[in-house]
C-alpha cells in the first residue's frame, strides 16, 4: 500500500522539483498536482489488473479487482479537476477545449479526458448501455490505453514540468513501465499459456442451468490449486484473445491432472459452453484467490452459498471428502427452487457423513416441504450452526446482495470479522 502511494505522488515530486515561476497561483500549481497523481493513479490501474499473484496474495484477487475499480472514481475526480481548476484561474484557458484550434497538447489532454470518461461510463453502466461482457472488455482495453498515450503525450508537450533531461528521463522510465505491464499481460502471459495447452475432455449440464467441464493437461503435468481458488479460462480461442473469464474450480484439489469448473448460464457467453464439445483446447490462466480452507485453520468450517456460487466450496467439500478431513462442517445453501439445487444428489451424498451437515433454503419451496424458506437470516444461522459456532471459520459466495446480507447477519449473531472469508465478482 505504501509503496502503490509512493508511486502515486512521486510524478508530482520530480515535476516540482527546481520549478520556479513566479505568478503562477494555487490554483494553477493545485491543478497541475492533481493531474499528476491523476496520471499516475491511472498508470497503476495496469498493474492491479495485471494479475500479478505477489500483489494479490495478501488481499484476495477480487479485493484487488474491487479497489481496481473504486480507486477510478478517485482518479477521474483529480483529472477532471485538473482542467476545471485551470479554467477557474484563467478563462482563456476555456479556448484549449476547441479540439479544431488548440494545439495539440490541449487536443490530446482533451482526447484522453474523453477516453477516461468512455471507459468509466461503459463500466457502471455496462449492463444499461447493452454491452456484453466480452465487448466490454475489450473497449475497456483500447480505452485504457489512449487514455495513458494521450496523457503522456499531453505532458510532454505541455514541456514546463518535464524541461530537464532527467525529468524526461524519469517520465519515459514511467512511460516504459505502463507499455512493459500492458506487453507483460497481452503478449508474453499468452505466450507462456501457450505452452501449457488444456484440453476439454467432457462436459456434462448439471441442475439449475449449471455446465460443469473437466479438462485435462496436454504436453504438462497441470496445475495445482488450493480448493475454493479460480482462474481466467479461454474456451476454444488462442490464448492472445482479448477476452478470458473467470471461473472457480468445482473439482477436488486432490484430484490428479484433470481440473473441473461448474459454470451458471446467464444469458451471455456461459450460454455457449454447454455447446463445447469433447476435444476442444482451452488455456487456464491461474489460479488465483484467497478463499480456500487452507488459506484459515479452524475447528470446523460453515460454508453459506447461494445458486452457482456452491461452485468454490463443493472444490472444498470434495476435497475435504479426498483428504478424509472430519472437522465439522455445515453448509446452508439457498436457492430459488429445489429443481435448480446444483449438485443436490452429491451434496446429499457427501451428508453421509457424521461430519457434515447440509441445510437447504428455498425461497419457492415445493408442494409438503419441510425445511427452510425464503433467505438466510441471523435467526435461521442460529438454528442450524453449532454451539461453537464463533470459533469455525465462515466461508460465504453467492450474488453481491446475498454476501451482503449474510456478512451482516453473521456480524448480528457475533461471529468474528477476521473468520468471515467472501469473494464478490460482480465488478462490471
């Protein structure tokens, strides 16, 4: 974290370093500030997504993804600050915003501002606007990028703060390491996929809309994952594909060579991949995540789902199962319908056991059912977990609202903070 603010604020440091104008003003020097650390912040953006896993472990690949895109909004307040603060010291300055007069330094300062405000629209309002995920990304890409090259160019043609040899070469130093992270992640990680191909061997339509599909390594030993982890995966498509997604592994981390996911349709591209067929090469770039039992001992383990996201934590059952690991466990798992209960026979199966103990919640219950109905509450927690209860460690994964929900039912009945453990990916 110190080190992400140091690389933040050290453009403005070697910006005003020996400059010296007189009459310039505040508001001047205060916007050029912001814009500084607005570029900066910006070039950084890479590398959080760059999904370097040093940078990931300590807080989780999603936590990284999530402050990816809240610390944009930051970002955008201090670039759009930075003209606005420039024309509130010197109307003139209004006449650099006529892209078929102004020099170019105004022309590419104005054309990254408008790349800026494309790509953060298309993000919160993707879903509004009709994108799919897979057009979205790669918009988000190619935005991304002019907003860095015509930010850059902007500096250094607007000259003042970069008039030294040594500042410019500070700057193209920076300049260097933004196109190294973008070469890093669209260049020489496929490459390195490449040589590690995978190969669907079945696929196989399980309740509730879900796909599950197990592929196996082809030319190399696999990959070893931690169970709950996921990975980006690229169906059918050269590993230099602009768009990979990411799914968490449903199969047992003790299982050897084959790796298995589960995927729920929704209307996009995991409509497609109940269509995949047997033989089809695929690339696994992972894994990656910090939810995994063996990331957080404890006596025992409660594992609250909702719909697909049974997906990490049957990797983590079927691996418990593996390792014949009797630590008690509890599973509460809500759905809509019992018909769409992914994994319901296996998960009945697993319950054989002394040690786990499953609870199924409907909001839809069928015709004499017995159990639970509607959601996942502090009161239906109590019912069902053991008396020590605040000593297990919580595993929660489902839809946004309902980790929400479950984390402030879990905070209600006392459980710990720091044995709460989630994942959220809707990020778009």
């Amino acid at each position: 974290m110190a080190l992400y603010v140091g690389v933040a604020v050290a453009p403005l440091v070697f910006a005003l370093i020996g400059v010296t104008r007189p009459g310039q003003g505040f508001l001047t020097d205060f916007s050029v500030a912001l814009g500084f650390v607005g570029l900066a912040m910006i070039g950084l953006q890479f590398a959080l997504s760059a999904r370097f896993t040093e940078v990931a472990a300590p807080f989780g690949m999603d936590a990284l993804l999530q402050f990816h895109r809240q610390i944009s909004y930051t970002a955008l307040a201090f670039v759009y600050l930075h003209p606005a603060l420039l024309i509130v010291a010197d109307r003139d300055t209004l006449l650099l915003l006529n892209p078929l007069e102004a020099p170019w330094r105004a022309r590419l300062g104005l054309g990254a501002l408008v790349a800026l405000t494309l790509l953060v629209a298309a993000s919160v309002w993707r879903k509004r606007l009709g994108l799919s995920y897979e057009r979205w990304h790669s918009m988000h890409g190619l935005l991304a990028v002019a907003t860095v090259v015509g930010s850059l160019g902007h500096v250094f043609l607007v000259d003042y703060y970069v008039d030294t040899r040594w500042k410019e070469g500070l700057w193209l130093f920076m300049s260097a390491a933004f196109v190294s992270l973008l070469v890093w992640v669209r260049v020489l990680k496929p490459f390195r996929l490449r040589a590690r191909p995978w190969e669907i061997e079945r696929v196989a339509v399980e309740r509730g809309g879900t796909t599950t599909i197990t592929l196996g390594p082809r030319g190399h030993d696999g990959t070893r994952f931690e169970p709950g982890q996921f990975a980006w995966f690229t169906f059918a498509r050269s590993p230099f594909a602009i768009t990979q997604h990411p799914f968490s592994f449903s199969s047992s981390a003790e299982s050897a060579g084959s790796i298995a996911v589960s995927v729920k349709a929704r209307g996009d591209f995991t409509e497609s991949l109940r269509g995949l067929e047997p033989g089809t090469g695929a690339y696994v770039d992972g894994p990656y995540g910090v939810l995994s039992i063996d990331r957080f001992e404890g006596p025992g383990f409660a594992f609250i789902a909702g719909g697909v996201g049974i997906t990490p934590i049957i990797s983590m059952l079927r691996t418990m199962a593996d390792r014949e690991d009797l630590r008690p466990t509890v599973l509460i798992y809500a759905n809509g319908e019992w018909d769409a209960v992914t994994f319901r026979e296996e998960l009945a199966d697993l319950a054989q056991t002394p040690n786990l103990r499953v609870v199924h919640v409907l909001e839809r219950p069928p015709d004499g059912w017995t159990g639970e109905v509607g959601y996942v509450t502090a009161e239906l927690l109590q019912r069902h977990l053991p008396p020590q209860y605040r000593r297990f460690q919580f595993f929660v994964c489902g839809p946004v609202p309902m980790i929400a929900a479950v984390e402030r039912a879990l905070h209600a009945i006392e459980v710990p903070g720091e044995r709460v453990h989630s994942e959220r990916f809707d990020l778009v």
